[in-house]
C-alpha cells in the first residue's frame, strides 16, 4: 500500500485497516451514495456510532430514490 493510503487526517479509525474504503470503492467503481456507505458502515464503531448508521441509511435511501424512484 503507498503511503497516500497510510496517512489520514483527522482521526485514525482507517488506519488499522486491511483495506482503505476510499481504495475499496474506487477500485469497485462504487458511485457517491454506495461510497458514503462504505464508508460510514466502515467507521461506525470507532467514530460516528448510531449517527453513522443513521448516515448508511440516508444514503441508502438517497440511492434508491435516484436510482429506482422509489422512497
């Protein structure tokens, strides 16, 4: 892994992991909504708590609004 992928900034919840989310969903070509949601569901239990999976369902429901039509 570069060294791009071993530095963040603000907090350290992504560095003890195997894969980066952002090297996750680039790699899979993930759109926006299905990004924040790796990346949400990702940090949830060393960051944001409920409040990121409050985030996981918002974007969710953002994709299947835009995607499908449907609320």
């Amino acid at each position: 892994m570069s060294d791009v992928f071993t530095k963040q900034i603000g907090g350290d919840h992504y560095a003890k992991l195997e894969i980066q989310p952002t090297e996750y969903i680039v790699k899979n070509k993930l759109g926006w909504c299905e990004g924040n949601i790796v990346k949400y569901i990702t940090r949830h239990q060393q960051k944001g708590q409920a409040s990121d999976i409050d985030k996981v369902i918002h974007y969710a429901e953002l994709a299947k609004e835009l995607y499908y039509g449907k609320k």
